[in-house]
C-alpha cells in the first residue's frame, strides 16, 4: 500500500517536470524544461546520434506531444511512408547555431521525404560527410543521386502536424520550404487542404529549405 501510495505521489511532480514554457520568439527567445525527442518510432527516426547525445533534438513538451501523435496517425494514413526529423534545439533554448531560429523549443526541422528508383520511401541519407543531410542540393526536378523528392508523403506529413497541433488547440504559424518546389505539393491530394490551413513562406530563405522543411508552432510564450 505504500508503495502505491508513493507512486500516486509521485506522479504529479512526473507530469509536472513533462511540462515545457517559452519565452519570447523563435528568433529571440528561450526555452525551460525542454523535452528531447524521442531517438526513432515504428515510422520515423532522428537524423543523427550524434547530434542526439550534443542535445540538439530538444523541444517544447506540446510541440514533442503534436510530432509523435503526427507520425502515429501517419502509420495509419500513409503505412508505406517513413519519415525523419533533423535539428530542433537545445534543452534550454537560446542562440542554436547555425540556425537564427529554434531558440525557444517551437521550431521543428523536417528532413525531406524521399523515395527510390523502385518508388521506395526511404531516409535521405544523414551523416557528417554531408552536415547530417543539410548539405544535400536537389535539383529542379527534386532528384539527388538516385533519389526523388516524395511530395505526397511530405504533404501528408504537413497536414498531419496542423491537425494534430488543431486537436491540441494550437496551431502551425508557418512551414519552410524552398518556393520553387512549393508547387508540387499542390499537385497531391493534400492541395486543397494545404491551400486553406497551411501558411508557407513565400521569399526564399537565407538557407534554400529544399533537403529540409522547417515547421514553427503557434503556442503560447510569456
């Protein structure tokens, strides 16, 4: 009975200590209590150990919460789809070189869904001798040594995370991919869903967001 007991006690300060807070904006801001990323599940992985034990894949708790539940619901929706996240930031959040954002927990990059010659889903590659896959460089056409750009299963991933940050009374506030590739996505069956909800970036970026698309979360910071 005591043991029982100790565990209820215990579980408040569990949940408690699952709980994230942001400060300020993506760009000027930090994170409390961050959460790591989980290392790999039955349809994602991390984009590198390396870069997991640096402590770069940390997140807010309600941006981890949204991730995980997204790739859950895409087991379902797309089964023969595999996905990779790549660099978040750091537990407490501040300056993430070489990034001038993800400094308080609610900014998410995505590696690029890719598929084979045999129309496989598999990873983009990620190791140091390309800077963990954002050295990579599509082409115009999305193809990179052997490998396609998978816009259906990078739609399905985009609009997985809005409805999920949605069921979660959030929101996405804006999603980073390079413009000149931006209208493939249109061509899926998720067009008429990303036209109405999603909000992407039109000016390209300092970095051209082609080997990686990167998410910020609309949630509450004080």
């Amino acid at each position: 009975m005591k043991y029982i007991l100790s565990i209820l006690l215990l579980i408040p300060s569990l949940l408690f200590a699952e709980t994230s807070t942001c400060y300020g904006t993506t760009s000027n801001g930090h994170l409390e209590n961050g959460v790591q990323l989980p290392s790999s599940g039955n349809n994602y992985v991390g984009y590198s150990a390396i870069a997991r034990i640096a402590g770069r894949t940390y997140v807010h708790s309600t941006v981890k919460n949204i991730i995980v539940n997204s790739y859950r619901n895409l087991e379902k929706e797309q089964p023969a789809k595999v996905f990779k996240y790549a660099e978040t930031g750091f537990k407490e959040g501040g300056q993430f070189k070489p990034h001038k954002t993800h400094r308080n927990g609610l900014s998410v990059d995505f590696m690029t869904p890719v598929i084979n010659s045999n129309g496989e889903s598999v990873h983009l590659p990620t190791n140091p001798l390309n800077k963990f896959g954002y050295n990579i460089e599509f082409n115009d056409s999305g193809k990179y040594d052997g490998l396609s750009i998978d816009y259906e299963a990078l739609a399905a991933h985009i609009v997985a995370l809005h409805k999920e940050a949605k069921s979660q009374s959030h929101e996405l506030w804006r999603v980073i991919f390079d413009p000149k590739l931006q209208p493939n996505l249109y061509e899926t069956k998720y067009s008429a869903y990303l036209q109405k909800n999603i909000n992407f970036s039109k000016k390209r970026s300092w970095v051209r967001h082609d080997e990686h698309y990167h998410v910020d979360f609309e949630i509450p910071c004080r």
